[in-house]
C-alpha cells in the first residue's frame, strides 16, 4: 500500500476565510502569485477575485515544502480552552461551500499531517516513546475511519448515532459531520495544527522511525483511541460511542500489568473510587512530565485526576435549558443509572420540578453540564442547601480524568516512557489483543 493523501477540514462554515500563500501554488492552471487573500460565501459559491467557484483549488507545486496559511483558526471548539489562532500549513489548500458558508481543507500525505498531529496534540519535547507510541495510534485512527468511512458509503448505510425515546436520548459524536472530507482538525477529531506546532527533529524523527507502523486486530486496523487522563481505569468503547465491542479497547487499571480495581458500574464503588485518588500512572503532579505532554492551553487545566466545581441551582437550571433545550425546572436530583467500567457515567437521569429526562452517553452528558465540556463524565454530585421545598440551592460536581477515557491516557502513558517502558510496552498495555505491524 502506498502513503496515502489526506483531506482535513481546517475552518468550518465561514462567511469569509482570510489566507495567504508563499511561492509554488497553481490554481485553474494558472501560477498564483505568493501573498495574502481572502475568499467569501456567495450563494451557496465561493467568490474570489471577483469571480465565482463551485470549489476552489491551490495546488502545491510541492506538497512538503510548499505552505499556506489561514488565519483565525479555531481550536478547542466547544471547550474550556476555545481560541483563534493564525496558523500554518503544507500541502495544497481547497475551498468548498459548506453549509451557509465555506470550510478550507488541507489535501496533505499521511505521514507529515502525523508529524503535526503529534506536536498539536501534546507537546515535541516529549519523550521518544511515548512519541513513538502516538504516531502509531494516530496512524491507525485515520486508517482505521478511512475504511469505515469507505464501507459505509459502498454499502449505502446511514451513521446512526442516537436512540431516542420520550423519556431518554443516548446520543454520541464521531464521524458523522464530516462527510466533505476525511478528518476535522480539532479534538472531535485529532488535532491538527500544521507546521504551527511540527517544527522539532524529535517529532520527525519518531515519523521517520514508525513510518507505515500500526496497530492490528483480526486483520483489520484498529480504531485505536486515546483521551488526556483516564483518571485511573480505562473505559470501553461501546460505553462512549456505537454498541459495537472492540477487544483492544476495553476497560482495564492504569497500572502494571494484572493490578486489581474495582467494579465501578457498582455505585458505592464508583463513588469512593472518584473521591478518593488511587495510584496510577496517570495519577501524577511531576510538573517535569506534565510539561513534556501537554501543551500551554493543556497546562491551563491542572486538576485532571480528581477535580471538583461547584453550581448554584441558578446556574445548574439555566445551562440544562440553554444545552439541552429542555426546561427541567429547578433541578432535584442528577442521578447515575448506568456507569461504565471506568466509573463514567452512561446513562443520567435528571429530575426537574417540570421534567423527568435520562440522557447519555459521555460527551452528551458532559456537554449538557458545561458552558463548554465537563473534564469527564465520571463524577459524584453532591446536593446542598437544600430548602423548605425540598430543593437544593447548590450541587457539587466531584470527578475524575479528563476525556473520554478510551484507549491510550497521554498522560499515564507519559509517565510509562518516563519510567523506562518502550512504546510497544505502552502500546501493550494500553491497545491488548492487538499487534503492532509494518502496513505501508
């Protein structure tokens, strides 16, 4: 199999994209000369140079030299750590109309968007192992929903993802927004930041190592996941998104190899488990390690094992009905129906003075609770100053890690490699029944 080209959305359903181009880009035939432009929204087209497109191609002369950049990028959409930025990339650069607006896309080889990805995603001076490690899970990732975008489109089949009823709604995210291209750029998928971020030899050189290496199961490439912090046990995939079991991302301790934890689909013991802070690897304040893995807007989180936040019933009830579009009333009662193996909630009923609802699954849950996203749907609440009407005034959020906690923990598997693991040690432990091969 040979090295594959990827498309990845940039900037989503703009009304006007501001970009520039250095030397070496051609379009409709023509050199276009190096400089700053800009492209906007027109009747479902795209107007650039008083002319109108269907789609709009920048083509590079030379894909790993040639670079673009768009400015006002966002990233951390929807989270805690949402900004714009200016950023910087290689390869060729496509508009096309999306929505009521226009979304760049990046047309770019597999291997240098890894090299980016690895930096976006945590820091270049992290070690070679656990570098390593990651540009194998990445790797397999993109492969792994090109096939499966591919399958479904060759048979016809809808992405279903949710079930609904009067009463509950499991809903999940992953590949159903991006049919115009392969990957977006952002944590909905995997970050992708361009040469912004890419530039360290340790990151091209771990690319150049594990070039073509991913991970196996059964013949097929594994859809290998990955979250920041676990928060000290592993979640399965089925509990977060599709019902579909995969053998290599199942639930297991972030430990050595056959350490005991808890069931924590058992209430009581999901509750001590998230108010208490057992050992883990990813169970770490080594500010050293911490600043190896996460970049400066990560840092900016400092408490991804355990954490706590606190909501009047004000703020609890507003943000339910401004996230969920549903008035529950004040709220009584957040109460677990069903955890995961990792102690994240699946399944919470909500209990309003109006309504009655049961939601899921992790990120839904998550995002209905946050102006932007909970760390994790793994938590405890708390009621308090509860009132003459039986209503309390204020809820406690006690919780552990930090995503979804599927696959690989960046920040556990950081301090694998700090501990002298190799990458395939850390690929081991965290990707079980699964094999580590040479797939182009």
């Amino acid at each position: 199999m040979n090295e594959p080209q990827i498309q990845a959305g940039i900037l989503l359903q703009q009304q006007r994209i501001a970009f520039s181009l250095s030397a070496g880009y051609r379009s409709g035939g023509r050199d276009v000369p190096p400089g700053d432009y800009a492209v906007e929204a027109s009747d479902g087209k795209i107007l650039f140079g008083g002319e109108t497109f269907p789609q709009l191609v920048f083509e590079a002369d030379d894909p790993h030299r040639n670079t673009f950049g768009l400015k006002d990028v966002i990233i951390g959409i929807h989270f805690h750590w949402e900004r714009r930025e200016d950023q910087y990339f290689r390869g060729s650069l496509k508009f096309i109309p999306e929505g009521d607006g226009i979304s760049a896309v990046n047309i770019v080889s597999l291997e240098d968007y890894l090299t980016s990805v690895i930096s976006s995603e945590m820091s270049a001076t992290s070690s070679e192992e656990l570098l390593k490690a990651h540009a194998v899970i990445s790797r397999s990732w993109l492969l792994a929903q090109l096939s499966r975008s591919r399958t479904l489109k060759e048979a016809g089949t809808a992405y279903r993802t949710s079930f609904e009823t009067p009463g509950e709604t499991l809903r999940w995210y992953d590949r159903e927004s991006h049919d115009h291209f392969d990957v977006c750029a952002d944590d909905h998928c995997q970050r992708y930041q361009g040469i912004t971020r890419q530039s360290a030899d340790p990151v091209k050189k771990v690319i150049r190592e594990t070039r073509g290496e991913v991970l196996l199961h059964d013949g097929a490439v594994c859809d290998a996941r990955f979250s920041k912090c676990c928060g000290g046990v592993t979640e399965t995939f089925e509990n977060v998104w599709e019902p579909v079991v995969h053998p290599y991302l199942q639930a297991k301790p972030d430990l050595t190899e056959g350490a005991p934890f808890p069931d924590l689909t058992v209430e009581e013991n999901a509750e001590k488990w998230i108010r208490t802070a057992p050992p883990a690897f990813c169970n770490t304040g080594d500010l050293r390690v911490l600043k190896q893995v996460l970049n400066d807007y990560d840092r900016e989180t400092p408490d991804f094992y355990r954490w706590k936040i606190t909501r009047t019933q004000e703020e609890l009830s507003t943000l339910l009905r401004q996230r969920s579009g549903i008035d529950f009333g004040a709220i009584i009662a957040l109460q677990p129906l069903e955890r995961g193996r990792s102690g994240r909630i699946i399944r919470l009923r909500i209990t309003g003075t109006k309504r009655v609802m049961t939601t899921g699954k992790e990120l839904e849950i998550r995002r209905i609770l946050s102006k932007s996203h909970l760390y994790s749907s793994a938590f405890v609440v708390d009621a308090r100053d509860e009132a003459a009407d039986g209503i309390p005034r204020t809820f406690i959020f006690t919780g552990a890690g930090w995503g979804h906690g599927v696959g690989l923990c960046q920040i556990g598997a950081a301090i694998m490699a700090e501990k002298g693991y190799t990458y395939g040690e850390i690929l081991a432990h965290y990707f079980p029944q699964s094999e580590r091969i040479k797939y182009y």
